[in-house]
C-alpha cells in the first residue's frame, strides 16, 4: 500500500505537505479549505528499480523555506534535493546534489532541516545557503541536526559511535555553530532514536 513518507507544514500560507514515495508525489493541501492546491509530481530519478518499492524510511524527505515558499524534496536513492516554487504553481527550480554529505545520511535519514531563522538548509552534516542552495560550511559538532528550538536559537545535533553503531553525543550549539553543551547518549539507551521538541 502506498503511504505517506512525510510530512511538512508551511504556516505562513497554511499549507500541508505529504510525501508519498511510492507514487514519487508530494500533495499539497490547502489547510484553510482542506482543498488539494497540487499533486506534486517530483523530478523522474530512478534508473533502476521501482517507484512501489521505496517505501523504507526517508526515501522522499521534505521541508520548506518560509520566506520564499521553497519546497525542498530530498531523494535518498539518488542524494539529490529537488526545489519547488510555491510561489509558481510549484515549478521545478534545481537540483541540490548532496552526495558528498557522507554516511550521516544513512545513520539518520530524516536529517533535512530549515532553518527559516537564519536561512540555512542542513542536510547530514552539510549546511547550504537555503536562498541560494550554495553549500557553505559543514557541522562542526555532530553528524546531522536532530531538532531545533528557534526560539531560543538553539540547534542540537546529533553523532553515531560507528564502531558499535548507536548514538553517541547530542548537542547544542548556539547559530554560529559553537558547542554550548554535550550529553552523552550511549550511556542511558543503545539504539538509535528520532527526536522532536516541544
């Protein structure tokens, strides 16, 4: 059965986002109305293989950048984020290619983040300008961003202890990047997890 991958939420227009990977769609839904605005069909990139069969855990991951009404949609198969103008009937507008983001990717593949503050696209360990999609620096704690408390202009980040394969150290950092605190993970739980702040 065909089920949504994920989901995003653009509150400055109230539109919801579902990606289904099995169909290499994104819908966009109108939150006001509960209308469908668009069923968004994402670039065509596989070679081999079948669509109905990519139905692991962040086959299509999506996001969105607030100021500009970007869809971002990243393909792990391919490492590659495809943009969207939501501003333009969500015209394709490039293509992003992250394959040298590295294995962070794998150990956390929902790890495509915005920043609407400051304007700042992470994806595994790497940051990209979210206006210009030029990459410019990387992550200098931790392998990819769990979450984010805007608010408070917090980023925290999390690592993997490759040799026994669990989480190693989360972190929070400040914007600019620089460490304002580290809890060791590994030491209270042995398996990977997803995070989400309230």
């Amino acid at each position: 059965t065909d089920a949504v991958g994920d989901m995003t939420y653009a509150y400055t227009r109230d539109v919801a986002y579902a990606a289904i990977p099995e169909q290499n769609v994104v819908v966009a839904v109108d939150l006001v109305t509960g209308e469908t605005i668009k069923i968004i069909e994402v670039e065509d990139y596989l070679t081999n293989g079948a669509y109905a069969e990519l139905g692991g855990p962040g086959e299509l991951v999506i996001a969105t950048y607030e100021p500009t009404a970007k869809l971002f949609a990243y393909l792990k198969e391919v490492s590659k984020i495809f943009v969207y103008d939501g501003l333009n009937d969500f015209a394709f507008v490039e293509t992003i290619d992250v394959s040298k983001a590295g294995n962070e990717k794998e150990n956390f593949p929902y790890a495509l983040v915005v920043d609407q503050m400051h304007g700042r696209l992470y994806i595994g360990s790497n940051i990209y300008d979210a206006k210009t999609y030029a990459l410019i620096g990387t992550l200098a704690y931790g392998e990819s961003v769990a979450w984010a408390d805007w608010q408070d202009d917090i980023l925290f980040t999390i690592s993997v202890n490759e040799k026994a394969n669990d989480q190693e150290t989360l972190y929070a950092l400040n914007n600019q990047g620089e460490l304002l605190d580290q809890i060791d993970l590994a030491a209270n739980q042995y398996v990977k997890a997803r995070f989400i702040h309230d």
